[in-house]
C-alpha cells in the first residue's frame, strides 16, 4: 500500500474515533465501531468524489478547443 495512502487512512482513523467521541460521549466510538466504520466510509466516498471531480474538469478542460 503506497505509504501516503497508509498515512491519510490512519489519519481519518483518528478524526472518526475523536468526532464520533466528541459527539456521543469519550468512549463511545470503541464501544459502537459501526460508527467508526461508517465514518470511514463517508470521508472515503467524500476523497473519491473531490478527486473524481478534479478529473472531470480537467477532462472538460482538455476537451475544449484552444
């Protein structure tokens, strides 16, 4: 896995578990990880988007007539 991948996915880790912490109470992201989990996954589709988006407009950008 490329190192930097590793890094931003342990990063998002943390903001789940500090987030769904902050929100529900210290302790409350162990005791309930399908938060955690689901978490994870809507900053992981929100990466994709932001990232896809930025191949569409330069995709748009390339396509255009000089």
């Amino acid at each position: 896995m490329d190192k930097e991948i590793g890094y931003r996915t342990d990063a998002m880790l943390h903001q789940a578990k500090k987030s769904v912490d902050a929100l529900f109470g210290e302790g409350y992201a162990e005791k309930h990880p399908e938060l955690v989990a689901g978490f994870l996954v809507a900053a992981s589709n929100n990466t994709m988007a932001v990232a896809l988006e930025g191949v569409a407009v330069e995709l748009v950008r390339k396509s255009k007539p000089s």
